[in-house]
C-alpha cells in the first residue's frame, strides 16, 4: 500500500509539471515579473531639432518705417547670422537716431515732419559646398523728393567660417576690372538701349552714355552648376548708369579665362569657365 501511494502521488505530479498536451505552458511567476519589468522598446525616430528659420522684422510708427529680412540659409550658418542681427540692430539704431533728429530740425523751423525709412532684404544668390553667396536690395527714404535704392553683397566663407567680400578673391580691383570691362560695357550698352529705345552711343560726350568701372558697382558671384561660381553679376543702383526714372540695372558676365587668371590662387578651385 505504501508504494502504491507512492506512484500514485508521483504520476500525479508528474502529470502537473507537463499539463495538458493541448494546452501552452504557463510561465513561473519569476518569469512573467521579469517580462513585465522590461520597457518597451520604443519604435519612435530620435527627434530632429527644428530647422533655423530666418528673420523679417516689420516695425512702422509715425516717427519711421523698418523693415529687415535674411534667409533662413543665412539663418543656418551662426556665425553668419550674428553678422546679420548686428547689422539689423545697427541699421534700425541709425535709422532712428537720424528719424529723431530731423524731426525736431523741423519742428524748431516749422516745417512738417515726413517719416524716414528704411527698407533692407537678404537673399541667396547662390548655395554652393563651399560658400553662401548673398545680395540685399535697400530701399532708403529720409525726407527728400524721393528715396534712394542700392545694393550689398556678402559671401561666407564656410571653410574658413568668415564672411568676405567678392573682391577679396581677386589678386587686385584693376585685375578684375580688366578681366570684366569690355563684356560688362556691352551688356551694359544693351540693357540701356532696352529702357531707352534707341542704341547708346558711347563716348559721345552725352551724360550718361559712357561706360562705368564694373567694380565700382555691387559684385554678385552665382552659379548655374550648383559647384562652382561662374558667373558675376554687376548690380548699377539708379544714377550710376543712367537718370534716375531708367531705376537700376543688373549685368550678368560671365566667368573667363581672363576672370580666372585675376584670382588668388586659393580661391581658383571654387571657380569654373561657363560653357
């Protein structure tokens, strides 16, 4: 009877330990706490930071109007754009101190006060691996008959993460001028006879029928492969070329040998013949 009992409680047991052949079996109690003290795995992607936009600043008061903007690839570089926020910054400081000058000159002569402004908006010329190369078009107006438009030019240097201007690339200001006179002289002479309806006769001793210095005016460098620059834009503000109702004029040269062989030597590779 005793080893009766015996077998019996181990057949018993046995049965319990392997359960039904239908059925799963069923995790220890230590097992199912670990499982339930592992975190889930997150399937989420690390999140990005946000991309740097750039700035437009709006402000109009009875005393001045202000405007400034810079894009959000000038936003991107931060060396660059702390360049920017000061120029803002002094921009609006000048624009208001003279606004509040001429104001009470007018005030203390009687005379009605109309407010200043000042227009100024970046944009990219061209992005390239290497370089931003930027324009800004200002619009600026102090009381006078009419306000006064121009031009700025800005390239940074993303190797040596500095801003430069066109002209530093170039050996000198005569090599370039050399380089771009005669092609800049007759697209010049074209774009004028097309605001005026009649070919230019240049050195004829009328006013504004002579050539310019190109590198007097405001330098753009651009890019029609996306590598290199190859060609210049020649931005004229109004007056410069012709009376002021004919408004500004923008010339396109292309790169040459010539403008090739007037770079230092170090910026040659960022610069191309254009086919």
């Amino acid at each position: 009877m005793r080893y009766s009992g015996m077998v019996v409680v181990l057949a018993f047991a046995a049965a319990a330990c392997s359960g039904s052949g239908n059925s799963d079996p069923q995790p220890s109690a230590t097992v199912a706490a670990s499982e339930e003290a592992l975190p889930m795995a997150s399937t989420d992607a690390p999140s990005e930071a946000p991309p740097v936009k750039g700035r437009a600043e709006k402000e109009e008061n009875d005393l001045y109007e202000f405007g400034y903007s810079y894009p959000d690839a000038a936003a991107a570089l931060p060396g660059l754009r702390a360049m920017l926020d000061r120029k803002l910054d002094d921009t609006k400081g000048e624009l208001v101190s003279s606004a509040r000058s001429d104001k009470a000159e007018m005030a203390k002569d009687g005379f009605p006060y109309h407010a200043h402004s000042m227009q100024v908006d970046w944009k990219v010329v061209t992005d390239l691996p290497g370089w931003l190369s930027l324009s800004s078009e200002m619009y600026q107006y102090s009381g006078g008959a009419h306000g006064m438009s121009g031009f700025d030019t800005l390239l940074w240097d993303r190797g040596a993460d500095t801003a430069r201007k066109p002209l530093d690339l170039f050996t000198s200001q005569d090599a370039l001028r050399n380089a771009l006179r005669a092609p800049f002289c007759d697209g010049l002479d074209k774009a004028r006879e097309g605001k005026r309806g009649e070919p230019v006769q240049r050195d004829s001793g009328q006013m504004f029928t002579e050539c310019i210095d190109p590198t007097a005016q405001t330098l753009i460098l651009g890019s029609t492969n996306g590598k290199t620059f190859d060609r210049i834009g020649v931005l004229v503000a109004p007056y410069e070329a012709g009376p002021y109702a004919e408004g500004s004029y923008e010339v396109t040269v292309p790169v040459t040998g010539k403008v090739m062989a007037a770079l230092k030597p170090q910026y040659r590779s960022a610069f191309s013949v254009k086919p």
